[in-house]
C-alpha cells in the first residue's frame, strides 16, 4: 500500500483546530485515519462531545470553516448529529473537510445507535497533539463503520485494525455491542481471527450477514448505474454547488464572529454566551454578565456603534445585523453555577460559552 504524503498546509490547518479544541476545553477524538491524517482529498473524521458541538463550532469558525448544508443532493437531511466543516488555507488555497460526529451510530438504511460515544471520549489518548481512540475502541468503532457504513474493509482500514487488534481489552463496550449485531453463527472473536488472517473478503461477508443482505464482496465494487450521462450531471451540480456555496454563505453572515465577543475580551467583562444564533443577514447573541459590570458594556457597546432599542443592542455590520440581549444571574436560573461549567470561547479568557445541559 503506497501513502501520498500529509500537504503542510492541511496539517498546519488541522494542529491550528486541534490546539484550538483543547484549549477551549472541547472533548474531541480522531475516529479514524491517525496515519493518513493531512493527506489532500481525505476527510478527518471526528468525534465531538455534543455538549461542547457550539464551542466546537466557535473554534472552526474562527479559522474561517464554513458549514455544508444539512441537505445532500438527492435532498435527504442529514441527522442533526451529522456535520460537516470545510476549512482553507488561505495561503495555497488547499481545503480539508472535518467530517464530525456527536453520536456513534452504525448502519446504512436503518441506523443503529451504540451508546459508544462517551466511554470513546473518556478514554481518548494524546498522540502528539492528536486526540485518539484507546486501541481497543479504535479496533472496534473501526470495524463497525466499515462493515455496517460501508459494506467492505478497504486496504487502509485493514491495516489500521492490523496495527491494533493484538492490543484490543476484552471484553469491552464495543465487543459486547459488536457481538449484539452479529447472527447466531457468528461471533466477536471470529471478527478477530479474521482480521488477524487479513481476510478482507470473509469481514465483508461478516458485515451483509450482520445488515441480513446476503453475501458480500468484502471488497467493494461500484454501484450499479455509477457511470453514463447522469453521473457526470450530478457532478456538474455538485462542483457548481461547492463553488458558490461557500461565498453565499458567508456573504450572507452565516460564519460571521460577533464583534460583541471582541468587546467583552476586550474590556475584560466576565462575559458567558447563553446562546448564538447565525441566520442569513442576522445575528442573535444571548449574553450573561454579572450585574456590576453591565454599565461598564453598555459603555463599550455604545462606543462601537451599537443602538439600544427594544432590551437589545443592534449593531448594523457588514453582513447585516448583529442583536445583543445582556441578562445577569438574577435573569437566569442557575446563573452562578453556568459561568463555572463554561467553556472559553476560542481565542479569548474572559468571553467563555455556556455548556448544554444533557446533550
């Protein structure tokens, strides 16, 4: 197996997010591809905390990512737990797509949820500035996306379960879950032994008996009616879409860093965002400050051009408005506690965001 070489300019990208992350205090772990990881043309593939998905978000943003459309071409949705995060280096223009998660759920059609997530998260490992999975979590959340997402083990995967398989704890989280999919007349351990044998063909049958489709190919080989007219269309649109979207959506404000946030660090105001809403042309900010330093923001605000009206400051910017609603503890139940549990918004000490209860 012959490995283009990781492009400078995507990994200086990604060890820009990733100190990013972990300075903001985000949980993040690489799902997969640690030895093709800032290859050109690869996504990165990532686990998020879903509590900490705003901070995640605010931390991209800042390096200027933009956000794919939750819709696809053939006009599905995708889950609210699905995201995916371009970002570019301004320098070469080289792009690299953050392909990122909150939930761990397996399958093509009718999707499984595992429950996988958070035991993932709290054994994550640091691998020179790279959040990764425990071996064994590797091995496994590894062999259920290519069996059950899918359909086959290609050449890179089948090494990446090679390198880990000899290190895998049992019995596990992601055994027993693996082992409840699996057809009487199969097993965990058998999964095992065939990774060991390097027998990507029988892993794939593994998989279509697992989803109940027959036989599989192990491999993997091109849908049927993949070529011909059609396809080159649907490529057309796509490249037609992947060209003009991104200056849309930040024409129209939809990555757009509220100056409030500038303020805030800037007049060191104990400033906690409750909440962030980025639509086309509008930016709503929910702001908590202690009582004692409001008079000290309005000062800041009103210097910078934002109008009170209405219990909100307005602020008329370059890619429409920004609106900002000032509480303090005694407007917010468990006021004092939030400011605790934040975390810092990306860049900043003083300017945190408040993290989701659950999620």
């Amino acid at each position: 197996m012959t490995l283009t070489a990781p492009a400078p300019e995507v990994e200086r990208l990604l060890a820009s997010v990733f100190d990013g992350l972990d300075r903001a205090g985000v949980r993040w772990v690489l799902l997969r591809g640690r030895s093709t990881l800032g290859v050109p043309g690869g996504d990165v593939d990532l686990l998020v905390d879903g509590r900490h998905l705003d901070s995640f978000e605010d931390v991209v943003l800042e390096r200027g990512a933009f956000v794919l459309p939750s819709f696809r071409l053939d006009r599905r949705r995708r889950p609210s737990w699905h995201r995916f995060y371009v970002l570019t280096d301004p320098a070469s223009g080289v792009s690299v797509k953050l392909d990122v998660v909150t939930r761990l759920v397996y399958g093509r059609g009718r999707q499984v949820p595992s429950g996988l997530e958070t035991g993932c998260l709290e054994r994550r490992v640091d691998d020179g500035g790279v959040q990764v999975l425990d071996p064994t979590d590797a091995f496994w959340t590894v062999l259920l996306h290519c069996l059950l997402d899918k359909g086959k083990v290609n050449e890179p995967r089948a090494a990446d379960l090679a390198a880990v398989v000899d290190r895998v704890r049992r019995p596990s989280e992601g055994e027993e879950f693996f082992q409840s999919l699996c057809p009487e007349s199969d097993t965990a351990e058998q999964a095992l032994t065939l990774v060991r044998r390097g027998d990507r063909a029988a892993l794939g049958e593994l998989g279509a008996r697992m989803l109940g489709t027959g036989t599989g190919t192990g491999t993997g080989s091109a849908p049927a009616g993949s070529g011909g007219s059609g396809a080159a269309s649907s490529s057309a649109v796509r490249r037609l879409a992947e060209a003009t979207y991104p200056v849309l959506w930040r024409r129209v404000g939809l990555g757009v860093v509220p100056r409030v946030l500038d303020l805030v660090e800037d007049g060191s105001v104990e400033g906690t965002v409750l909440s962030l809403r980025r639509r086309p042309a509008l930016c709503d900010v929910l702001l908590l400050t202690p009582a004692e330093q409001r008079d000290r923001l309005a000062a800041l605000l009103r210097a910078d051009r934002y109008v009170p009206a209405g219990g909100r400051w307005h602020r008329l910017t370059g890619h429409g408005l920004e609106r900002v609603r000032l509480v303090d503890h005694n407007d917010v139940a468990g006021g004092d506690s939030v400011r605790t549990s934040s975390l810092p918004v990306a860049g900043r000490t003083t300017c945190r965001r408040a993290v989701p209860v659950g999620g």
